[in-house]
C-alpha cells in the first residue's frame, strides 16, 4: 500500500456517486478519478499531490446499514497518494483545517510486542485448564460448531493437524509498500491465504481452537475460527515486533463481522499517537452488530493504554502469572477486565510443531473462547447475548484477589470458566438474551 490519508468527512460533504472501496482500487486506475469537493481538490494541488479517492470500508451488503452510518463508516476516505513516497510536509495540517473535513491522520505502520514462543516438545500437565475451571464448563459445552471465532493476528497454519476442517472464511490484509524491506515474510498484496511467517497467531488460535491431540485441547474446541493476518514481522534491535497498518487493521475488524464472527480475539495493541483513537470506529460497529472484541492488554508491566484494549466496551485481559496474580509483564489500569493464564502456554506452532509462550497475548484468547462458550449457550437457546451482557458475565464471575471488587493489576480478577457457563444459563433463563 502506497502512502495515504485516511479522512472523516461531515455528513452534507461526503460526494455522490460511486466511490471504490481500497481494495479493489488498488493497481485499477480504471475505476477513475473522483472529486471530494473544491477546497480538497485546490489543497491537494497546492501541495503538488495526485490521490486516489477511495472508500477505507465497504458497505456489508451494498447500500450502507444503520450501524454502518452510526459508526461513520459511509464517511471515512483513504486517500492513496500517487506520485509521492511520503506525505507532503503540512499536507495533513491544511487538510484539518478544511470545515467539511472531521478528522484526518495519515497511514501509518504500527509496531506491536509478539512475545516469542520456544519450540518445545510438550511439557507436565498444565494447570491453565484448571485454574479457570474449564473442565467444568467443558460439561455444559464445548462451544457451537456455528459459532465463528475470529482471530486477528499473524495469521495462522491452516495446515496443522490440531485444526483440520476447523477454518472459516481465511484472508489476509498485510500490504506493505513502503518500507517492506524492513520486513520479512509475505508483506505485498491482499488474499486469501493467511499463512504465519511468525507463529504468534497459531500459538493463539490453538489455545483457542486446538483438538487435543499434541497438546491440552483448546478452551472452545467445537467453535469455528476465522484467521485473519493483519501483522507482518519486523526485528526491531534484538527482538522481533508484529507490525501493520492501522488501517488494515480495521479492515480486519469489519471483514471478521462482515462474516459472521461473533467473538473477535485481538492479541495486539498500539500506543495513541493523535488523530482519534486506533480501532474506534470499527470496534463501534463492532459492538453494534454483536460482535464481542477480547484485546490483550500489552506486556510492558506498566500502567498504560493500549489500543484496542483500552477502548469502551472491549474485554481487556491481563496475564495471571504462576502465583495466581497478574504476572509482572502484565499491563495495567482500569481499563483491565480481568486476567488469565498468560505464562507458560503451550500450544500451536507453524510446521506442526508445539512451543510454550508467555504473555497477555496468550491470556486473552483464552478469555476470547471462554466468551465464545457464553455465546453458544446463547445460541443454543435461540438468540445471543450483546457484548455488554458478555462483558459483565466474565467480569461478575471472575475470582476475586482479596476483598476489593477490583484489583489495581488484575481487574476483576481469574476467568472463571465454569462461573461465566452458570451465569449464563441463568440469563438465558431470565430472558435477557436478544
């Protein structure tokens, strides 16, 4: 993807006609130029740019729904520079300044922790399964084979032998253009092969997913998981960081709902940088057509804002170290829901192999599947709770630490597997579902 801009524009502003959503106007001058009005035409030709004027979302079937035009998505532009390697210094300043213009802030590639799985043959009993009572909420369900699983991530092998046949609607957003020389791995082109160059997102999907076979079966084993790359890998001094395009990103997020995914597992995060917070519009949409959004909290043993975790609504998950607590790598706040086995996980990796990893990353998918559980016993009953209600069911049945409703690192405390199940039989009794 070449340099851009991605804009809001005010509702009387957005232009007539058919404007091509990125994707598909990528390398098609075809689709024409279009005009967003005077005062943009005349800025971009002060600064001596040539852009391509494109649509960041497509319309979820043709014609754009309620939650679509709630969430601005009939609004936002990406602005896909031709001639230019780089934005023009001040570009972004006039366009701010332009009164049908909300909000404007440029393409940029974001960097993300990925904490490093050890291959590893498999290890003792692990005690993860136990410590949030998964066993026992094993015996109410083990997840809907209906119910779709979304995990954004580095994408996942398709090919290991403790998924077969378990995949769902695959796609991979990765597209960098500039600056893909610092990457490794396939960084160019959108498709539908979401292969992992890195093994972050298979170590995730198998926590979430995996059959059982070389390793303790996942915490949704019966649920359908749709992979969906949106990070490439880059060495950045002596460690390896996921990196992606917000932008991308968000497509994900709406392409996961799009399809179907009820639960979406984010094990990323970035910093705010300015220009509107990362991911809010889509995780608005998100919520609105059901979907519920489980974000890892990040690992820099700080209290910090992470995004999307940090964003209202999103389930935000710490990592509980082998004491229980919230391990010292875990971030904090009070956006932290609540926390989960995050050191030590063994699970997935590319090739058919196994490794341990720790991290909020590896918590957070087990509070994804735990979610998914809740929203198959839904289903079972002819309906499905709201995120909201999700959100509340894993935090009021979460275990304590000590006597305060909250804990400063750890939220609401221990996913309780078996409580959240409980909770969520009597809810459906009670008729909350939708």
């Amino acid at each position: 993807m070449r340099p851009h801009i991605v804009i809001r524009l005010r509702p009387d502003a957005v232009p007539h006609g058919r404007v091509p959503y990125w994707e598909n106007a990528i390398g098609d001058r075809s689709v024409g130029d279009i005009s967003l009005g005077e005062s943009l035409s005349r800025t971009f030709a002060e600064h001596d740019v040539d852009v391509l004027v494109t649509r960041e979302y497509p319309s979820s079937d043709g014609g754009w729904s309620a939650a679509e035009k709630a969430a601005a998505l009939d609004r936002i532009f990406r602005l896909v520079l031709h001639r230019s390697n780089a934005i023009p210094k001040g570009l972004l300043r006039d366009i701010r300044l332009l009164p049908e213009v909300e909000e404007a802030r440029p393409g940029e590639v974001v960097a993300t922790e990925l904490p490093q799985a050890r291959a590893m043959s498999r290890p003792g009993q692990s005690r993860s399964h136990e410590r949030i009572s998964l066993d026992r909420a094993h015996q109410l369900t083990r997840g809907d084979p209906d119910l779709i699983v979304a995990v954004l991530d580095t994408g996942v092998d398709i090919g290991h032998p403790e998924f077969g046949g378990r995949f769902v609607a695959p796609k991979d957003f990765v597209d960098i253009l500039s600056g893909a020389e610092e990457f490794f791995g396939d960084v160019l082109g959108i498709d539908d092969d979401p292969a992992d160059d890195v093994g972050h997102g298979t170590h995730v999907a198998g926590i979430i997913g995996a059959r059982g076979n070389g390793m303790d079966r996942g915490a949704a084993p019966a649920c359908k998981i749709m992979p969906v790359r949106v990070l490439a890998a880059m060495e950045q001094g002596d460690h390896r960081v996921g990196a992606g395009l917000v932008d991308n990103i968000n497509a994900g997020v709406k392409y996961a709902v799009d399809n179907g995914a009820r639960v979406i597992n984010m094990s990323l995060g970035v910093r705010h940088s300015g220009g509107g917070l990362p991911h809010r519009e889509v995780v608005e949409y998100a919520h609105a057509k059901g979907a519920t959004i489980v974000a890892a909290a990040g690992n820099d043993g700080r209290e910090e804002l992470y995004y999307p975790s940090a964003l209202p609504g999103v389930i935000a998950v710490g990592a509980a170290g082998q004491r229980e607590r919230a391990a010292g790598f875990s971030t904090f706040g009070r956006h932290v829901t609540l926390v989960a086995p995050g050191e030590d996980i063994y699970s997935t990796l590319p090739d058919g192999r196994y490794g341990m990893a720790s991290g909020t990353s590896h918590a957070a998918p087990f509070v994804a599947a735990v979610a998914a559980l809740v929203q198959s016993l839904a289903s079972r009953a002819g309906g499905f709770f709201t995120p909201q209600k999700v959100h509340s069911i894993l935090a009021h049945t979460a275990d304590r630490f000590g006597r305060a409703n909250r804990d400063r690192r750890a939220g609401y405390g221990m996913l309780n597997a078996a409580d959240a199940l409980r909770l969520a039989q009597l809810e459906i009794g009670e008729g909350t579902l939708r």
